[in-house]
C-alpha cells in the first residue's frame, strides 16, 4: 500500500496542488446529468434510464424518482428550492426538493429541451428608482389562502398541468419564487429558447433560424439553418443570453450560399427588455400565473362535478330505464310519467308499475339510488363553496388588478399588457360568476326535488308491499310534479355542463338582460343561453389572447447582438452537445466604473474543438467578450485563446468555475489493459493572454483560426492538478457557490472533491499524516 503510495506520488507534477477527496463511493447506476443546488449541499443526478435521484453531500441519497419520460437536461431555480428537467418531448417538470413531488408540467417546445438556464435578478443590478416601484399583491388582503385541487372520495379531477399529490405546495411554491425576479431558459433541438418568469409564466421565445445576424463589419444579414441549441446562459442582470448553437450559416439574399461549413457558433442576444421592464413583467407575471393555476382548480372541479353527477344520473337512469320496457311488455300504451301522476293522483296503480316499484327497483335498490344522489349532491355542494366559486372570485380581483396596470399605458403598453384585450377578459370572468351562481342554485333546487321524489316513491313501495310509513319522511306532491314534468326524462345540471347546449331562456328574461347594458359592465345580452361550461371555455379563449400579446411583444424585442463562429463540424465527425464539452459564465468586471447599484459583466465561454476542426487537435478553447451588453458586438471586444491538452490525455469535460477560473477532467488515451489516470485542473484564465479576435467576414469566418495553441504543462504552476486513480467519464459536476466538484468514474464510482481547501492547513495536516 506504501509502495503504491510511493509510486503514485512519483508520477504526479511536482508543482500540483492536490484538491481534498471527500469521498469515494461506488454508485448502482450510469449517471447522463448531474447538477449541484446553488444554496444547498444537494447534488442531483440523471440516470441512464431517466431516474432522478437527490443525494446529499454526504452521499445520503434523500429520494428517487421516475418521471416517466426520457430526460434530456437538468437544472436548480436559483433559490434552490425547485429542480426543473427537460423532457425529450418538450416538456419542462418542475418538481419540489423537499419530496421529488411534481410541482408543475408547461409544454415549451416540440422537440427535446436540450439546455436549461435559471437565472434571478441581482440585487445589485438593481436602480435606485426601483425602490419607488414595488408592488405589492393586494389579493392576500382581501381574500383567504386560493383554494387547492378538488378531491373527493378518491377521485381526482385528472392531469390538469399541476400536482395531484402535492396541491397545497402551489401556492407557497409561487409566492417563494415571487420574492426576487427570475427567469427559465430552455433550449431546444429546434433552435428555439423560450423564456418563463418565476419557471411557469412562458413570457417570449425567440427562433434563431428565424432572426436575422449580422456577424463582423461586413454590414450584411446572415441567418442560421439547421440549427440546434447546444446550451444557454442568461446574465445575472438579465440584459444578455449567451447561446452555444451547432448550424450552418447562410446570406440571406442568397439561402443557397452557405458561408462555409457547419459548425458551432456563439450567438449574442439583446435581453435588455427584461431588465428594463422587470418591475411591470413581474407585476403581470405575478397576477397571471396565479390566474393560470385558478383556471386550473376551475377546470379541475367542473372537471370533477360532471364526474360525480355523471355517476349517479347513470345509476338513476339504469335503474329506472325497467319501468318503459315493463309497460311495453304489458301491452300498455302509457309514458313513465303517466304512471307515476296516476300513482301520486290516488287512481289505480298499473300491473308494470306495481311490479317495477315491488320487484325491479324495490326499497334496497330505491335507497341505494337516493343515497348516491345525495352524496353527489353534497360532493357538488362542497367543490362549490371550497373551491369553484372562490377560484372564480380570485381570478375577477386579479383581473382587476391587471384592468389596473392595463391603464398605465406608459409603462405597461411596452410589455404588450394590452387594455381592451383585459377588458375583454375581465367582462368573461364576470358572466363567468353570474354562471356559478346560477349553477350553484339549479343544483341545489335538482338535488332537493330529487330527494322529494324519492321520498314519495318510497312511501309509494311500502304502501304496495303493506309496510309502516311511519319512518318515511313526507314528501311534497307539488314538487312530485315538478319532478316529473321536468326532471324525469331531463337534467338540468347535465345541461349545464355540456359545451355545445344551448340553455333555453324566456323572453322576459331576455328583454330584462338587455335592458341592463345601458348600466354599462358587459356587452353580452346573450350569456344567459350558454352553459357554465361554454362559459369557462370562452373566459379560456380570452385569457390565452390577452396573455398572448405580452409573449409575442416581448419576443419580438429580443435581438440578436451578433455571432462568433467557434470551430466548422467537419463531415467525418458526428457532434450532438452531448459529446461536446461547453461552458458559459458571467463574472462582475472589477474594474466596471458604474457605481455600487450597477456593474458590467464579462461572460466567458468555454469549449473543446474536435479533432480535425480549425486544423488544432486535442485543443479546448476560452473567449470572452469584455463589451457592453446594451450594445451590438464588436470583435474589438472580443479576445481568447486555445490550449492544447498533452497528447496522451483527452477532455472527458470541463467547466467555468468562479473567479474567472476552468476546470478540465482529463483522461488517459492508453490503449492498454491497465486502468487509465485521469486528472482534475483548475486553470486560472488570468495566467493566460487572450488575443484578440478580429477578421474580415465572410473570407474568414473563424478568426480563432489565427490563434496558436498554448500548450498544457501538468507540471508547470498553471493552477491546481489533482491526479484520480480511474478512467473517469461524464459529467463533471461543478458548483461555484459550494465550491466543490462531483467526478464520476466508468467503473460508477463518484468521487466528490472540495476545490478550495485551505492549502496551508492542508499541508499541516498532510506534515501530521507523514
């Protein structure tokens, strides 16, 4: 053990500065993705098959689970509370760290969510002005906590987008995410990026085959083909998003010149719109997305009444269809409700009724039927009061709010809160009450001459089978005849409903309901005729509009700054952003002149070049762009350089990590039967020149090109060296804000490193071991 010590010892730099091993632990699994908590000691991991799985820093695993779907890309909100995953059918998953439990499921793209970025406002990017603009949501003054999913004796109203088993987290995951801007940006393999405020709130999404790019000072337009997001990154101030996209770039006077190959280009965009208006975006975020989980309970309980309702009209109408096939077989020309007014009006009762009530349906099967009606009754009562009519309540406040906001045209025209579109939707919501209203009423009234009926009915069977009625309760013979005039063969509830019914209204009525326009309020003197369910339908229709132009609005302000193309994919290399190493990372310039409540950032990209590519081989390179984020680039800002990887090792990974610094997993390349080393190296970016980039476009389109590759010395004091005992693979798990690294072997063994140990106390404790 000594001696393999010794030997180890031997063959590592002499100049290498080892970072501390925490652990090595054996894990059961291939692991695809793995991700720190930026406030937590909590490491998530991929699995092969999709498996998600929390451990601890201490490697104490605190849950598992199987979403269902394939997962393509991982990442943590910034207040670590929420884990997002990108699923390969476009789906973003938003689930709670605490348990693994789904929080919320948002379609963002059609094709598979390759990258995820959450990025939160800084404080410190904050102007002073800002103070004066804060907003306050004025619903928890006025109304009780927003009312949960509907359950109800096991049911559930279905997939509603939401959490079934977890509902009371909704609205303390919002209001948590609410208390500092944030924003989600997801990649696809599409060439979309669609951006959602707080994860949930979708509020633009850009197609970059589809914006036009001007690259250099050639002063033309160019566009990308075939175009894949490889990974995005949005700045801590909200005003940039740097893109890693693979494509091919064309002119676009003429689509079919291709300026040279594909290959991986960085692309610059314009988010200012974001920072400039982040008071009304997250004012109107706020009030929407608390409206859009209100939809949701108001889709799930009318969802889940039909489903009560519909059950036990279904036992009623089984058991009660016997009664027309009896009087049929008797030869009797008579209707179900003729034989019962014939019963309620003392005059002879007909041999088929008389067998149907002592035979067919009999006590036992009568109250079976009038229990089910009267625990749907009371299930419908309840989704009512706890959670339609106060759902329902909560959206028409918070639309006033947003009515509110929609009048400052000033400051919220810009972000597309359009005022006649929220007029539209507040005038909706409105008919929407008046409908649970008149809802909550035809129930009760059909469920109250269901139970009069019943009684009657069963008085009726005693009567014929000679038993006491002393036990019955009375039974009102008017209210009988409502029963069977109206609700016999009918249901008004069901009606109500149904999308496509048509509710019958008198004149009267009618005329009364036009005569209440002229007050002003609303502009439909026709709402009266549609159920509760084309009503909802139609306030869906209004909100998806008026929601719809701050997205597009948004979507159209975000621009394209400009692109640096990295390196041409030549024809004999297959490269997907799986097998391609990259790194995006924003640091506060030190030496930006703004003042405390502003700064300038200067973001960093980091990427390995193919073999073959830029004719480098075993090279990764490192640029930054030192310009202003409001401003188009310029390649005066723009500077890097290329390294080059002794021969025999590869980058497995790599990733920017604070302080403007890169670690590199480097593996061997020997062929030989033995386990290869790997090697773990923070380079500081600072001990390095960055050149600066320049070059005319399109004659020469990759200007790193130029660049000479600086070759890598293990053993040269560049930065730290770690040497790890196996062939390691990906990922390299990297967190800034823990300082500390996950490495995970090809044998599937994790090790986990901390990356800025205290040198000196490490070497005092290494003097004790010795």
């Amino acid at each position: 053990m000594v001696e393999e010590q010794m030997e180890e010892a031997s063959t590592a730099p002499a100049a290498a500065t080892p970072f501390q091993l925490q652990f090595d632990k054996p894990i059961p699994f291939q692991i695809k993705l793995a991700e720190w908590n930026p406030e937590k000691d909590l490491l998530a991991m991929v699995t092969d098959d999709s498996k998600v799985i929390l451990h601890r820093f201490n490697w104490q695993r605190l849950w598992t689970i199987s979403p269902g779907k394939c997962i393509t890309s991982i990442c943590w909100s910034p207040d670590g509370k929420i884990i997002a995953l990108g699923t390969e059918d476009g789906l973003v998953l938003l689930h709670d760290v605490e348990n693994g439990k789904m929080l919320r499921t948002t379609k963002s793209h059609d094709v598979a969510i390759v990258c995820l970025n959450w990025a939160e406002d800084d404080p410190l990017s904050r102007p002073e002005k800002d103070e004066f603009l804060s907003y306050e949501d004025r619903t928890t003054r006025f109304f009780p906590p927003a009312p949960v999913m509907p359950r109800v004796g096991g049911l559930s109203s279905g997939d509603t987008g939401l959490a079934d088993e977890n509902e009371e987290a909704i609205p303390e995951f919002f209001s948590a995410s609410c208390q500092r801007f944030n924003i989600l940006c997801s990649g696809g393999k599409d060439g979309c990026v669609c951006f959602s405020i707080f994860g949930i709130f979708p509020v633009g999404k850009i197609n970059i085959t589809k914006i036009p790019i001007n690259v250099g000072s050639s002063g033309k337009s160019y566009q990308l083909q075939d175009a894949s997001v490889s990974e995005v990154s949005l700045s801590r101030n909200l005003q940039k998003l740097v893109l890693l996209c693979f494509g091919k770039l064309v002119d676009t006077d003429n689509l079919s010149h291709s300026c040279g190959s594909s290959g991986l280009h960085c692309l610059y965009l314009d988010t200012s719109i974001f920072f400039n208006r982040k008071n009304e975006l997250h004012q109107v975020s706020q009030q929407a997305s608390s409206i859009q989980d209100l939809v949701e309970v108001v889709r799930a309980s009318v969802s889940l009444i039909s489903k009560q309702w519909s059950n036990a009209m279904g036992l009623f109408r089984v058991q009660f269809s016997a009664l027309p096939n009896l009087i049929s077989a008797h030869g009797v020309e008579s209707t179900s409700e003729d034989e019962f007014l014939s019963l309620l009006f003392g005059t002879r009762t007909s041999p088929a009724l008389h067998q149907f009530l002592a035979s067919s349906l009999g006590e036992a099967g009568l109250k079976r039927i009038a229990k089910a009606v009267d625990s749907a009754g009371r299930d419908i009562r309840g989704i009512i009061t706890e959670h339609l009519q106060p759902a329902v309540e909560m959206i028409s406040f918070r639309l006033s709010e947003l009515r509110g906001l929609a009048r400052w045209r000033s400051r919220f025209q810009i972000i597309g809160l359009d005022e006649k579109l929220i007029d539209g939707v507040t005038e909706s919501i409105g008919m929407l009450v008046v409908q649970v209203e008149r809802f909550s009423r035809v129930a009760a009234t059909v469920v109250y001459l269901f139970q009069n009926f019943f009684a009657w009915v069963l008085k009726s069977v005693k009567i014929l089978l000679n038993e006491p009625t002393d036990q019955v309760p009375a039974a009102n013979s008017e209210l009988v005849v409502i029963f069977l005039k109206f609700l016999l063969d009918k249901d008004p509830i069901k009606q109500l409903l149904e999308a496509d019914e048509i509710i019958e209204c008198d004149m009267d009525t009618a005329r009364h309901v036009e005569q209440l326009v002229v007050f002003g309020g609303f502009t439909d003197t026709q709402f009266l005729e549609k159920s509760l369910v084309k009503q909802f339908n139609e306030l869906e229709d209004s909100l998806k509009e008026a929601f719809l132009m701050p997205f597009t609005t948004i979507s159209s302000q975000i621009q394209c700054q400009g692109l640096l193309p990295l390196y041409p994919v030549t024809s004999s290399v297959n490269l997907s952003s799986s097998c391609t190493p990259t790194s995006i990372s924003f640091y506060k310039d030190e030496d930006s002149p703004h003042g405390e409540s502003s700064y300038s950032l200067t973001d960093y990209v980091c990427f390995k070049i193919p073999d073959g590519s830029l004719n480098k081989r075993n090279c990764i390179g490192v640029i930054k762009d030192s310009g202003n984020c409001c401003t188009a680039l310029s390649m005066a800002s723009l500077s890097g350089f290329l390294l080059h990887i002794p021969d025999e090792y590869e980058c497995v990974d790599l990733s920017l990590y604070k302080d403007n610094q890169v670690v590199l997993l480097l593996s061997e390349t020997s062929c030989s039967d033995s386990p290869g080393k790997s090697w773990m190296v923070m380079l500081q970016t600072e001990n390095f020149s960055f050149m600066p980039l320049s070059g005319t476009f399109p004659a020469n389109i990759y200007s790193l090109q130029k660049l000479v590759a600086l070759d890598l010395q293990l053993d040269a004091d560049y930065g730290k060296v770690r040497s790890i005992p196996h062939t390691v693979s990906t990922p390299l798990a990297v967190s800034a804000s823990r300082g500390v690294a996950c490495v995970f072997s090809s044998r599937r063994h994790a090790l986990v490193y901390i990356l800025d140990e205290d040198e000196e106390e490490e070497g005092d404790e290494i003097s004790d071991m010795e």
